[in-house]
C-alpha cells in the first residue's frame, strides 16, 4: 500500500514580504497555498494512494468566509471520485476553540475528534490511525501518553500535531517506545526524520510562506510492503519557492562594482539551482567593502538594479523579495578617529550620539510623524519603523553610523 503524510497545510494563508512591491506575482501570492493543496490532491490521484493523511494545521485559523471550506469539500471530492479516504487532526491553528466557521466534511474525510484519542481502522488493509485533534489552540498536555495500544497484527499509525516542547510536548522516547510502525507528525514546518525503527517524520509545510521557510516544501508518500515500509520520499508540492542569496561585495569599490558582484552570483544561482518553479529571493550584500559608503542612503536605487538583473537574467522565475546590505566599512571608528581631520572630529562626536538622550529624544519628535504616516505595508517590510514609535533609536544610530561616515569618506 502507499499513503501520504502531509501537515501545516495553512489553507488560505498570505505570502508575506512581496505584496507591497509592483513586480510581485500578486496572483501567486494570493492562491499559492491553495495551489500546494489542489497539487498535494492531484499527486494523490495519480498515485494511486491509499489513504491521506493530514497532521494538523489544515486551515490558518478562523475563515474570513466559507470559501475556504468550500474550496477544500471541492478537493476533497476529487480524493472521493479517486476512492482516497482522508484521516485529518486539527491542530493549533484550526483548534475548535480558533474556528467560528465550519461546513459538514464530505464522507471520504475522517476527522479524530477532540475529547480523547481514537483509532479508525481501514480493515481491507489492516491499518489503525491513532489520533487526537486539539480543542484549545494552547494544548500543553502530552496527547501521546494517551494514544491507545498498537493493535497486533495490523499497520499502526500515530497522527499528532506537536512542538516536543511546547503544543502537546512529548518525547522521541515516548513515541518510539508506544510501539506504533509510524508517526504521522505536523506542526514543525521543515522536513525531518527524527527515527527510522519506527519511522517518526515531519514531512514540513506544504508551501512556504516567507523567507524563513526557505527550499522545496511538500508532503511525504510512503510505501509499505508486508506490513514494512520500504520507501519513503519527498513529494514537493509548492508553487513558489524562497531563497537567499548571500553576496560578497569586498572587492567592490562603489556601487556599480557592488552590483556587478550582485549580477555575477544572481546569474550563477539562476543556471545551477533554480528550478521551474518561480523563486522569492532575498539578497544580502556582506563583507567589508569600499562600496559601503556608496550604499549607504541608496538601497531604492539598489533594489531597482537588482531587480532588473532579477528580470533580465531570471525570464520570470524569480521575484526581490528583499535587498539587504550588512556590509561594513573598510575604515573602523578607531581608523577614522586617527585621520585627524574634520571627519574625524566627527566621528568622535557620533561615538557618543547613541547614548546622548536630547539628541534621541528630538530624533523621535522628527521622525514619529514619518513614522505615523507610514502605511501598513511599509510598516511589515520596515522594522525599524517600530522602533521609532517606541522612542528606541540608539541602535537605529549606532547602525546609521559608519554608513554616514562611509559616505562622507568617499565624498570627500
């Protein structure tokens, strides 16, 4: 037989970092996780699987409609044309206790309930499911201590939708030691194995929804062969994919020889890694750099440029997410201080301008009303905006500070 193992669906929920620019892929954004989902049910069926079966967070918290349960009764038929039963627990996301909105499941979809564990069993392949969905989205007992005994003689399977530590916390022993053949894990959002005798997997989110969810996304297919599993592989469903792209800007004299480095690692991560789906690539230039002071104040500028690169070299497979520049000077506080000339007397007057409080305070007064006006969309892709609400600008100065001086050195 074969199943699949699939968790962190998030039905439904947004695709941050992109959506505040004019080249994003709008639309991409907005269904990319409904796409994962009609993807993960298309694999189903041409695979001829057995059973699916989702480990929680099938939904992002409470609908803003129906739609979203309309939209997974609408997959769930294609799953029951195919003769695919569904075995679903909730987790925190979709908790009883987040969920205002719900419609009747179509009959191929089994849901564990709440109130205890429970076993469903398929008897035409001797497979019991183990399981139990959240009530609270704040569960902290430990569900699996709780999960019936193995039945002997047929294929057990563990659902849970757990943290270890945190959202119904349990062990690797524990699970281990309970004596199932697998444990069908959700919650965490990166692919792991965490045991092979018995198999306890986490088979990652479905599609990844910012840059922190990094790589290939999907579910897992498992074979089993006389009631032992001999396969189990990656079954990639996502739509779009997010990346980093670290570039060494040391040789780099100005801002034209930055984005020629820019240019020369974008072109070789297109030729040897991306792949046919589209890619959210967040770039950073690093290193101690004679370009740092050419940077400094220009990042619309070098965003642009980046992004035209990003479109002529990419044929539209890949979006800037973001562009980030963690460069230093090529002069230290101490190298500048022994110039002796009137930047140095400067520096030595910015040393101190983190810790100088009139300056800080009248720095807030000016910039809280820019800060105030920002509009929402700005406010997620701009953290520092925060900061200056709050009255917290020393290590907003401390950062501005040898970028200032950077740019000053080099106009000098």
């Amino acid at each position: 037989m074969k199943f699949i193992h699939a968790a962190d669906i998030h039905l439904d929920s947004p695709l941050t970092g992109l959506s505040a620019y004019a080249d994003a892929p709008t639309e991409l954004l907005r269904t990319a996780t409904r796409e994962a989902f009609s993807n993960l049910v298309r694999a189903a069926v041409d695979e001829q699987v057995d059973f699916v079966i989702i480990a929680g967070d099938l939904y992002d918290g409470n609908w803003k409609d129906y739609n979203t349960g309309v939209f997974f009764a609408r997959e769930m038929g294609r799953l029951s044309a195919a003769g695919i039963p569904a075995f679903i627990v909730y987790g925190n996301h979709d908790a009883e206790n987040e969920m205002t909105k719900r419609l009747s499941l179509p009959p191929n979809v089994i849901a564990f309930g709440s109130h205890h564990a429970h076993t469903h069993r398929i008897e035409s392949l001797k497979v019991a499911l183990h399981g139990q969905s959240f009530r609270q989205a704040a569960t902290t007992d430990n569900l699996a201590v709780t999960y019936p005994a193995p039945l002997a003689g047929w294929f057990n399977i563990g659902v849970l939708h757990t943290a270890h530590a945190s959202y119904a916390p349990c062990t690797l022993a524990e699970l281990v030691a309970k004596g199932y053949d697998y444990w069908a894990l959700g919650h965490v959002h990166e692919f792991a194995v965490l045991h092979t005798d018995p198999w306890v997997v986490f088979p990652g989110n479905l599609q990844g929804r910012h840059v922190r969810e990094c790589g290939a996304r999907g579910a897992v297919i498992v074979t089993v062969e006389d009631g032992h599993i001999t396969a189990l592989e990656r079954l990639f469903s996502d739509v779009l994919r997010w990346q980093r792209l670290e570039v060494d800007v040391s040789a780099a004299a100005d801002l034209a020889a930055a984005v020629q480095c820019v240019a020369g690692a974008l072109g070789h991560l297109i030729e040897s890694q991306i792949s046919d789906r589209p890619v959210a690539l967040r770039v950073t230039l690093c290193g101690r750099s004679g370009a740092h002071g050419d940077l400094f104040g220009n990042e619309a500028r070098l965003r642009a440029e980046v992004v035209a690169i990003a479109a002529a070299l990419g044929g539209g497979r890949v979006w800037i997410e973001k562009v980030r520049v963690e460069t230093t000077a090529p002069l230290d506080a101490a190298a500048v201080r022994a110039r002796g000339d009137a930047i140095a007397d400067l520096q030595a007057l910015l040393d101190h301008a983190p810790a100088d409080q009139d300056l800080i305070a009248g720095l807030t007064d000016e910039l809280r009303q820019l800060a105030d006006r920002a509009p929402h969309e700005l406010a997620a892709l701009l953290p520092e905006l925060d900061a200056i609400r709050r009255g917290e600008l020393g290590a907003l100065v401390t950062a501005v500070i040898p970028g200032l001086v950077a740019h000053l050195i080099k106009a000098d």
